[in-house]
C-alpha cells in the first residue's frame, strides 16, 4: 500500500512538473553585436518592449547585446543551428547571398526616405525570399546606419588620403573591395574586437555609422571623423531554424511588431545621429567634410564588378537607384 501511495505521489508530480513546464513561456533569443545604447540596443530592445506585451505568458523576449551570443558570423551559425532565435545581421548577409551586396555600393543610398523605398521594393520582394531560400526567415528590416572612416593617421578628405592606412572592415567581400579601390589596406574583424585592435595599432581605423562608434568607445582611441558616408547599411530582423517551431501566434505577434519597429528604427537612427556627432565632437575628434565626389568617381570599379559577379547584380543596382529618382 505504501509503494502504491509512492508511485501514485510520483506520478502526480512528474504531471505537476510538465504543467508547470508547460505553462513557462518560451524564451525567443534575440543577439546582436551592438554596445549599449547602440542603435542596435536601442532598436532590439524597443521591440523586445511591444512583443513582450502582445505575448503575454505564451513567449519573452530577452535581448542579448554586445556580442553575448557571438559575432555576426557565428550568430548566423547559431540561427541556423536553432540555438539563438532572432538576429540582427546586416554586412554579413553577403556571405549568405551574394545579392545582399547591393547594400555594399557605395553611395546607393541617398537617405533613409531612399532606404524606405528599397526596402519595400528590393528588399521585401526579392532578398527575403532569397534568404528563405538559404535558410533564414528575414521578419523585418531595420537599420544599421551611415557609415563614416575614423583613423589615427590624418584626416580622409580624398580616397588617396586611405593609401596604406589598415582598416578594419566587417565580414564581407565588398567592403574590402571598396577600400581597396580607395587605397586603404582592408582587413575583416569582428566588431568585438576592434577597440583593442585600434588601441595597440593593429588597425590604424575602422569605419561605422556613428551609433556604433560612439557606444564602442572609439572615441577614445581614434582622432580622426571623416564623414564619409559611404555606405548605408539595413539590418534584417533575421530569423533560423527555430522559427518553425514556434507557435503559429507566436510568429504572427514577433513578425507583426518586427514590421511595426521599421519606421521606429529609423526614427531613432536619425535622432542618434544628430546627438551622437556632437558627443563625438565635445569627446575631441577632428571632425571633417569629405571630397564625395571624388569618391563617387573611385567607386566605379565597384559597381561594375559587382554587375558583372553577382546574377541579376545590375538589376538590383539599376531598380534601386531609380527608387531615389526626385527624393
């Protein structure tokens, strides 16, 4: 009598346990590669903000920034290998599909109202069903930023002015391409690791929009701003293997308010880069303007490799230059 009190007291805890488990809500990872205060932080956290609140008990989301998780080349791993949920890939895409890289183009993108454009005509329709296709589910398109070269060595005015600076890049054939028609040495490094890398001389500069190098500390080893400009960079709300197996509400509320941050996501960027120039000036950076034009001319080479490599490569530059037509 008493090993069958046992087994029944047994068995009602072991259907205790798996309600009580049953009713945990699931955790949705979310990893990016943003500081705090970042625009990733900023932007990733926000979101985590309104989905929380439309899942209720059913799902959390919990934010982990500052490369926690790994870079963006091992958060790719990890999204397909279902151990992290959604990232926030942006440059590294290209080495998911090489049509990503029209968002390598140097100066594609006039602004954010021309992003706006892209994103809802290139983006949307034609690279996330690429994506799928390589196994990531793209949720929604943010923002990285306007990115800008810093350095320790002199002000970039012209492209002649990177001949012979090492500057890291992220991964991505066509970063390193583009500095490597401006001149520069160009080498690909997680951005986890640039702060020592410019502090000890390893790399002589780095280029980012100012809502990473502010929150990275650059400041505080780099001399030179040049606004350069010359690229703007898309995140994409990416998501892997593990989305198929989340409940169909729980998809339906992430990919919702994913969507509802686009326009947030810019909002903050614009806000952002207005606040951070002037900490980044009052920190003791030189500040400079650059020669746009004379960089416009040596992109060239860029833009025509990229037709010539990249299947449907022309299109997408052609269709997305058209887009910022009158804006």
């Amino acid at each position: 009598m008493i090993r069958l009190t046992r087994i029944v007291s047994a068995i009602a805890g072991t259907v205790l346990f798996a309600a009580t488990a049953a009713a945990a809500p699931i955790e949705i990872k979310l990893g990016h590669v943003g500081e705090p205060g970042s625009l990733f932080d900023q932007t990733s956290q926000e979101f985590a903000k309104r989905a929380n609140a439309k899942l209720g008990d059913k799902a959390h989301v919990t934010i982990y920034g500052s490369s926690q998780l790994g870079g963006d080349t091992e958060l790719l791993k990890k999204l397909k290998l279902g151990t992290v949920d959604l990232a926030l890939p942006s440059t590294v895409m290209t080495t998911v599909a090489p049509e990503f890289g029209v968002f390598e183009m140097p100066y594609l993108v006039k602004d954010r109202d021309h992003a706006a454009k892209i994103r809802d005509a290139v983006i949307t329709p034609v690279l996330v069903p690429i994506a799928k296709d390589k196994g990531y589910e793209i949720i929604g398109v943010w923002e990285n930023g306007i990115r800008h070269v810093t350095n320790n060595t002199r002000a970039i005015d012209k492209p002649d002015d990177l001949k012979g600076i090492k500057l890291r890049v992220p991964q991505g054939v066509w970063r390193v391409r583009m500095f490597q028609a401006y001149g520069a040495t160009p080498s690909p490094m997680a951005l986890s690791e640039v702060f020592v890398a410019l502090q000890t001389g390893v790399m002589d500069g780095q280029e980012n929009p100012l809502a990473q190098i502010y929150p990275s500390r650059f400041q505080e080893v780099q001399k030179y701003l040049s606004m350069t400009g010359h690229v703007y960079t898309p995140a994409y709300v990416t998501a892997g293997r593990s989305w198929s197996r989340l409940p169909p509400d729980v998809q339906k509320a992430l990919a919702e308010t994913a969507v509802e941050m686009q326009p947030v996501a810019l909002e903050i960027a614009a806000r952002l880069d207005d606040e951070l120039l002037g900490k980044l000036k009052e920190a003791g950076m030189q500040v400079n303007e650059v020669d746009k034009a004379a960089f416009i001319e040596a992109s060239k080479p860029v833009y025509e490799e990229f037709a010539k490599e990249v299947p449907g490569g022309q299109k997408l530059v052609d269709d997305s230059l058209a887009l910022g037509k009158g804006s």
